[in-house]
C-alpha cells in the first residue's frame, strides 16, 4: 500500500477556497472555545481533555450544523484537517492565556470572535446560495453556521446561550455579513471570484463587531425588563 491510497482511507486532505474559508472559521472558532471554556462564567473544573473537546464542538459545530441542514456529509467527518486543525488551535489557545491575565484573555477572546464571525457566516451563505435556498433561508443557514459552536459551548456550560441575551450584536454581525455576501453574489463578484467578496463581506462584519463591543452597541431589548427579586420565604417580588 502506497502513502496516497493509506492517505485515503484516512480521509480527504485537499483544501479548495470553499474549505480553505471554512477551516478558517472552524479554527478561530476552537481557538475561541478554549478560551471560553477556561472564563470564570464558564468554568465547570474541565480537565484538559475536557477543554479540548469544547473548543472542537465549538470549531466544528457550526459548519456540522450548517451541513446537515443543507442535507450535505459535514466536512468536519471526511476530511482530516478539520479536527487537526481545531485541535492545534485549542492547544495553542491554552498555551497563550495559561499566564495571561484575565483582563488580557477577555480583549484577547473579543478580538478572536470579531475576527471569526464573519468567516462561518460568509461560507454558510456561499453553501446556501450553491444549493439555491430562498434569500431568507440564506440568512438562515449563515447565522446557524456562525452561532451554533457558542450555543453548543453555552448549553455545555450550563450558560444562557448567547444568541438570546443582550449583547453586541452577535447574531446581527452575522445577519450583516449575509447579507453583504449575498448583495456580493448578486452583483456577479461572489461568482467570479469568491475570495474577493469573501474580503469584501469579512470586512463589513468584522468592522461592525469591533465597533459594536467598542461603542457598546447592544440589540435593543423589546421592554424594560422587570428585575425580579426572591424575599425570605422564596416567593418572587419585582422592584
């Protein structure tokens, strides 16, 4: 048996722009999810291996999500690079926060996230748009793809998942960066060439996230909540 045929039944190694983009996303992603794994709100006593494998459900999870709802075998499970790589993330997450402070880790893990919303995002869209889904079905598919590796960290954590609490428009950056890939696609540049308007649309949501967590611009909630507080004997009261 020669190197390429034992190669192969270990999986499929190329990497065209489509999974290039993609590996990108999956591996910011479980970089992102090491860090989020060891934060004080979501520290659960994990052990190594525990982290490592939140911060792969975290890299892959979106792009699984996004695949199974395209009706598509997800790439995570045939070719190897995928959990190579968002392991090697991981791991290089733990080695660079172990002496960090936290102050350092939490600007650190916001610039990572801004830096990889946009990517899960723009290859959802670009998958969904291939399988000539609905515009709306589109957004969709590009929000799930870039959310779903935090909503499955969050539910592990025992945290609200992010997507439903205020904050700096987490699910909006990828609405955004759809949308812009979408008008992208429309306007032929996607189809020519998809590492330009991949840019074009990286830009516009990665510059939005930024902008949110510095000004912070958060999804405006539908009323003011009612805080509600417990008295001695366990009944609820509002204030």
């Amino acid at each position: 048996m020669d190197l390429n045929t034992f190669l192969n039944y270990l999986g499929t190694w190329t990497i065209g722009n489509l999974v290039a983009i993609d590996l990108i996303a999956s591996t910011t992603n479980a970089f992102n999810g090491a860090i989020l794994a060891n934060r004080a709100d979501h520290r659960r006593n994990w052990t190594v291996v525990g982290i490592l494998l939140i911060a792969v459900m975290g890299g892959i999870g979106g792009g699984v999500s996004r695949d199974v709802l395209l009706n598509t075998i997800p790439g995570a499970l045939t070719n190897p690079w995928y959990l190579l790589l968002s392991l090697a993330a991981a791991l290089l997450a733990l080695a660079a926060t172990r002496r960090m402070a936290p102050k350092g880790t939490r600007r650190l893990f916001d610039f990572m996230a801004a830096f990889s919303l946009p990517w899960y995002a723009i290859i959802g869209t670009q998958k969904a748009l291939a399988a000539d889904l609905p515009v709306i079905a589109v957004i969709l598919i590009g929000v799930v793809g870039t959310t779903a590796g935090r909503f499955f960290i969050d539910l592990t954590s025992g945290v609200t998942p992010q997507q439903f609490t205020r904050g700096e428009w987490f699910v909006g950056t990828a609405v955004l960066t759809s949308l812009v890939y979408i008008i992208l696609y429309a306007s032929g540049l996607a189809r020519v060439s998809v590492w330009p308007a991949t840019i074009v649309a990286w830009l516009v949501g990665f510059s939005f996230r930024r902008l949110s967590l510095h000004f912070k611009w958060e999804e405006p909630e539908p009323w003011d909540q009612v805080r509600l507080h417990t008295d001695p004997d366990g009944a609820p009261a509002s204030q």
